[in-house]
C-alpha cells in the first residue's frame, strides 16, 4: 500500500524531478565545501601551534574562500527548494481541482466539500514539503553521513565505527516510527477534514441553524470535533518527542566518546589541538545527518499519508470526454424504461419510467421530498447515470442519447442562490463566454423612469456596477 501512494507521488513529480535532482547536487556540493572547512580549520589550528609547517595567511584567505562558497550554495539551494515546493504545489492543486470539476458528480457526496478543500490545501502543502524539501535532504544527508564518516576514519577508524554503530539503531527504530507515526498522522487529518467541514457547512446554513435555535448545538459539536483533534495531535506530539528523546540520547553519548577521546589524546600527546578539533566536528557532520534523517522522517510519513488521501480524490472517474454536441432545432426529451437508484441494494428513486416531454412542451413535475424531482433534472442533465434504461434528446431531424456532451442544449436554472464570487458579467458569461456583450449601467426602475437615484438603487450600483445583456 505504502509502495502504491510513493509510486504516485514520483508520478506526481512528473516535470519536477530534475529541479529536485539539482537542488541535491547543489546541497552534496555545500557538504563538500563544508568538510573542506573542517579540513582548513584543522591545518590552522595546527599551523597557530606549530604542530605542522605552514603560511598561515594562505589557509585564512582559503578559510574565507570556502565559507563564500558555503554562505553562496546555502542560499541557492534555499531558493531552488522554495521554487519547486510553490510550483509543485500549484501543479499539483492544479491537476487534482481540474480532475474534480470534471469527475463524475456524485450523488451521496462521500467527501464533504469542506474535507476536499482540506485535502487540496493541507494535504497537497503535506506532499509538497514531503517530496521537494524531504527528498532532496535525505539524499544531501546520506552523502554527508559518508563522507563525514569517511574522513572521520582517517583520523581513528576504531573511533568511527563505534559511532557509525548508532545508524542500524536509528534504522531499526524508524521502521516502527514510520508505522505508527502515519496510523497517527492519517488520524489528525481526517478529524482536521471534519473540522473544516463543519465549520464550512453551518457557516454556509447560519440562517437556517439560527431559525431553529441549533446554534449551542453545532457550537457543541466543533468543541467535540476540536477536542478530539488535540488529543490526536497530542498523542501524535507525544510520540514523537519521546522517540527523537531515545535518538538524542544515543547521539549525546557518542559525543561524549568523541570529546573525553580527544582530551585523553590531548593529556598523553598524541594527539593535536587540530586534529581534536576536526574530530569533534566530524563526529557533529556525523550526528547531525542522523538527527536530520530522525526529522525528516515524520515529514516523509506525512506526505506519504496525505498522498493516500490525496489519490482518494485523483481515482474518482471522470466523465465521457466529447466535444458539445448541439442539435439543429429545438428538441424534445423522451425517457424510456429508465430506472435509476443512487446505490447498490437502495430503493429505486425512479422505477420504469417511460415519458415523452414533446419538442415546445410545458411540463410542471410536483411531488413531495424524495420523490425524484431533482433526481429527474439531473438524469436530464447526465449528472446521474440510469441503472436501465435510456433517455434521449430528439426533433424531426436528429435524436441522440444525453450525455455531457449534450448539456449544451439545456437552460438549467437551479433552485437557491448560486451566484458565484465576481461580478454580475461573470456569472452571465458562464452560459456563453464568446457572448457579444452590451453593457449597461444599473438602475434601478424609478431611476429609469424619473431620472432620479432612491437609496436602494445607489446599493445596488455600489456593489453591481454593471449588468451583461448577451447576444446568443
């Protein structure tokens, strides 16, 4: 499972993947850089105490060198990882929003839309970080271990292996990290999805709650919601201390090691100020990738978690893709034999329907909740899809089965406010955008007819300064 969600986010990579592999390059070039430092501070230190022979001045000029060098990949690296998190980020929101407006609807709704703009921000933000700041530093950080290790071994290998050892801990130790550690993170972001969910649904029905009287009631239930939250991200919180806490202990100790060593050292003569000094620092460029590897593995988990809810949205199925199919005069609409339920072992909401709505006809469907009004349009509209049956669109001339690409021959005016956020000429040219627009100035009627402006007309210009009449 957790070998399907990483397969899709390298395919999620897609068109990312080099920038990536150039910001690892440019991150194993700032480690080289770095140990080249330890190196120039080794012979300085020496030089300075007459340990070696040397021109001091060529290693200080060296010493500035390389930390140009250094301060200058940092800050490049930062802002390729800072690029490709945005544009990943806004590939990926992309592709999945893109998907979704053109999935099939679903008629139970099993995500809330509160829980789908949760997932596209907080969970596409999750595998961003995961894959374009995570990635390229679990590969920065290997090559460091190495290296560091490597020129750790040339001042004591006996030394370094018994630091080395603390890596198959740390090993051992994420493995079962990384199981718990997503079981508790899938957990925070579901509740996090109900959350926003709620809240984005009674705010949407304010009125209708504050009629009621529900409003304690729903108040009630976000402090439900967010309490179980805390305890999750508590519990998740908690775990993760209490594992980074056993990895730095073990890190201390080594260290520890490392220091009395270079005092014993230091004590019997065998030992230099630089050399003591380079070991200290390579015992650090040792731990410290450890320690890097310990955070950025709650990170990974999270981005693998949020990847699975993620996919959730990207495996919805889409509609037929087809170009708009517009018949040539108007038309009729005929049902035959359709018979639809909105799942498997539920009641028929329409059973056997055969009715013929004639080219030019009226037709006013009444009925009470639940009967299959809305049902009915939105089988029109192939928004729904029938168990049996077929239903058609037709004139003298032409008949074909509806699909998406027969919307284009319906006026649809659904029930409720769907105004959407922008002006008057936007939501107009929703039904033709290569509409011939005249625009004219709002007014109200008593504007029009005594050339006056009344308080309730200058409203409405303040707010819709301009109304569209379309040519079709």
């Amino acid at each position: 499972m957790i070998k399907q969600h990483i397969y899709w986010i390298w395919n999620a990579l897609q068109g990312i993947r080099l920038r990536i592999a150039l910001s690892s390059i440019v991150g194993i070039l700032d480690v080289c850089f770095a140990l080249l430092f330890v190196w120039v501070c080794k012979q300085l230190i020496d030089i300075a105490t007459h340990a070696v022979e040397g021109q001091l001045w060529h290693y200080a000029i060296l010493l500035i060198v390389v930390v140009t060098i250094e301060i200058a990949l940092t800050a490049w690296n930062g802002r390729i990882d800072s690029e490709n998190d945005i544009r990943f980020k806004n590939k990926l929101r992309h592709t999945l929003f893109s998907h979704l407006m053109f999935s099939m609807w679903d008629g139970h709704k099993r995500l809330h839309s509160g829980d789908v703009v949760n997932r596209l921000e907080e969970d596409v933000r999750m595998v961003s970080e995961g894959a374009c700041q995570s990635l390229s530093a679990i590969v920065i950080t290997c090559f460091q271990l190495v290296a560091a290790f490597f020129f750790l071994t040339q001042l004591n290998s006996q030394l370094a292996w018994i630091i080395a050892l603390i890596m198959p801990m740390l090993l051992l130790l994420s493995k079962v990290y990384m199981m718990k550690m997503r079981r508790l993170t899938k957990d925070v972001r579901n509740t996090d999805g109900e959350v926003q969910s709620h809240i984005q649904e009674k705010l949407q029905h304010k009125i209708l709650i504050q009629t009621l009287g529900q409003n304690k009631k729903v108040g009630d239930r976000l402090d439900f919601l967010q309490l179980r939250l805390y305890k999750q991200v508590m519990s998740r919180t908690n775990f993760n201390i209490f594992s980074k806490t056993l990895v730095m202990t073990g890190f201390a100790a080594g260290y520890i090691i490392a220091f009395l060593w270079g005092v014993n050292g230091l004590y019997d003569g065998v030992v230099s100020f630089g050399v003591m000094t380079a070991f200290l620092q390579l015992v650090g460029q040792i731990q410290r990738p450890m320690v890097d590897l310990s955070r950025h593995i709650p990170s990974l988990t999270h981005a693998i978690t949020s990847a699975e809810r993620l996919k959730e949205l990207s495996d919805m199925p889409s509609e037929d893709d087809g170009e708009a199919f517009v018949l040539d005069e108007s038309a009729g609409i005929r049902f035959e034999d359709v018979s639809f339920a909105y799942a498997e072992n539920e009641r028929l909401i329409i059973d056997k329907l055969s009715v013929d709505f004639p080219v030019g006809s009226r037709t006013a469907i009444i009925g009470e909740t639940g009967v299959g009004k809305s049902t009915l349009l939105r089988l029109m509209l192939s928004l729904l899809y029938p168990q049996e049956g077929k239903i058609y669109l037709y004139n003298d001339r032409q008949q074909v089965a509806v699909s998406p690409a027969t919307r284009s021959n319906m006026v649809y005016v659904p029930q409720g406010n769907t105004l959407l956020s922008g002006t008057v000429r936007d939501n107009l040219l929703l039904g033709n955008p290569d509409a011939t627009d005249r625009v004219w100035r709002a007014r109200s009627r008593t504007e029009r007819r005594t050339g006056t402006t009344n308080l309730h007309s200058q409203r409405i210009a303040a707010r819709w300064k301009y109304i569209v009449v379309r040519r079709i």
